[in-house]
C-alpha cells in the first residue's frame, strides 16, 4: 500500500521558487557537513575571532586612562619585543 503525504506550500515560497525538499537523514548529514566546514574566511571575521581568544586567554592590555598611556605602554612593548 502506498501512502501519499500532502504538503502545503505556503506562497510566499511558492513565488521566490526556491524550495528543497530532503528526507531528515540528508538533512542531518548536511548539518554535519556545515560544522565541521573550515571557520570563517572573512579577514574581520578571522581578527574577530583572533581577539575573542586572546582576551578568553586573558592576552589583554588596559584599559588606557589617556592615549599617551596607551602609547607609552605601546612603546614600551614595541622594545621588549625587539631585545
């Protein structure tokens, strides 16, 4: 016996035609697939990141009650690296 399954599609994605229809099982090997897809790419993106895990690390300098602190702890820093 075959059984038919009545699907109703609302308008709205009737018009744009841009509807996929996948069993549950394609679809979760999909969700698999997109983690463990390689991070973001966009330079911001990836800066972004970068710095949410240093200051996670706690890799955080300040904050600064003036910019000539922020320079001289800057300066400062620039020689350390350089010895």
């Amino acid at each position: 016996m075959l059984i038919m399954t009545t699907i109703t599609i609302p308008h709205k994605l009737e018009k744009e035609k841009d509807l996929v229809v996948i069993t549950r099982k394609q679809y979760e090997r999909f969700l698999k697939f997109e983690k463990k897809r390689v991070g973001p790419t966009d330079p911001i993106l990836l800066a972004a990141e970068k710095a949410e895990a240093d200051f996670r690390a706690g890799r955080t300098s300040g904050p600064f009650n003036s910019v000539a602190e922020f320079e001289k702890f800057m300066h400062a820093r620039a020689r350390s690296r350089k010895s």
